[in-house]
C-alpha cells in the first residue's frame, strides 16, 4: 500500500527490525559509495527524511569522528529508535557487507595476478567516482535560493580539489564560518 504523504511530510520505521533490513539492503549495494544509495533509500523510496532534513543529518556525519557512512546510519537509527536504533543500524550496515568482504577477499588472494580481475577493479573505481558526483549535483538542489550555501560548496570544492588545502583546515575555516553564518541568519539566542 502505497501512502500518499503531504509536501515535507515524512515516514518512521515501523522498528529497529525495518531499520537492519535498510541498512543492509543499502550496504549489500553501495560497495565503496554507500551515499547515493542511502540518499535514495532515505528521503526518495522510504521518505523517512526530506532532502534538507537529510542535508543536514549528512553535514553532521561528516563533522563526526570515523567513517562518514557509519556516522550517519547512527544518527538515523538514533533519531528514530535511540540506541536500539543506532545499534540496529549499525549492524545492518556493517554485518552483511563485512561477510561478503571476506570471501571476496579469499577469491581476490586467489585470482589477483589476471588482466581481468585488474581491470575489473579499475572500473569499479571509476563507477565509484560517479556515484560521489551524481549524488552531490542531486543533494546540491537543496541549495537552490541560497546564495551563500552555493558560494561556500563552491569555495570548499575550490579549496580541497583544486588548491589542495586540507580537509581539516577547510573544517576548521569554512566549516566555523559556515555554523557561524547560519547561525547568525538563524537568529543567534541573547544571553
């Protein structure tokens, strides 16, 4: 049965249970990119997030310590579950690709020095590379109308793809002015 959800309207799992089968669906697929596939699961199949809800659940992961995969199905299973969610998540994200990870692994030991088996890696790859780019044009939509926001995507990009600043001083530059620019366009809280 399909629900028919007003504009901004969103979903919750209906247990910890949905949110392992997500998250394994979405990790048995998203080998080396999981976000465009959690993006889609998300916000455009499940609709358990809209896109700026879920822009900002992503900023967050990144800003995080560890993988920014692992960051963000925590801060998903726990918005709607608390721990039982985060630890639901979790599983469902790391347990089945790690099984899968470790018999390819056996086969790879055993079939690495072929031609076929290099050049099969090289595409995979290069499929990676265009799910990052195809799942940053489509998040970049939520930007539309804010000026300020594309300016800043376009300087963080500038900065870390063509200019080589590292990633921690473009967290520790932009990042700061970013939090404090939203925060000031959001109204500060008066002491």
């Amino acid at each position: 049965m399909t629900e028919v959800l007003a504009s901004g309207e969103t979903l919750k799992p209906r247990s910890p249970g949905e949110l392992f089968r997500t998250y394994s669906g979405i990790s048995l697929q998203a080998f080396g990119g999981s976000l465009a596939f959690v993006e889609r699961a998300l916000v455009q199949q499940k609709r358990w997030f809209t896109p700026s809800e879920f822009l900002g659940l992503y900023a967050i992961s990144q800003v995080l310590p560890g993988p920014t995969g692992v960051s963000l199905c925590v801060l998903v299973g726990d918005r709607f579950f608390g721990l039982r969610g985060a630890a639901a998540a979790l599983a469902g994200f790391l347990l089945p690709p790690s099984a899968v990870v470790l018999a390819l692994a056996a086969l790879l030991q055993h079939f690495q020095h072929l031609p076929a088996v290099q050049h099969a890696l090289h595409g995979m790859g290069a499929a990676a590379a265009a799910l990052i780019i195809h799942t940053a044009a489509r998040m970049s939509r939520t930007l539309r109308g804010q000026p300020i926001g594309i300016v800043v995507a376009f300087a963080t990009f500038g900065a870390v793809a063509l200019v080589g600043v590292s990633v921690p001083t473009v967290m520790l530059t932009l990042g700061v002015f970013s939090v404090l620019l939203a925060w000031h366009r959001l109204g500060a809280p008066r002491a």
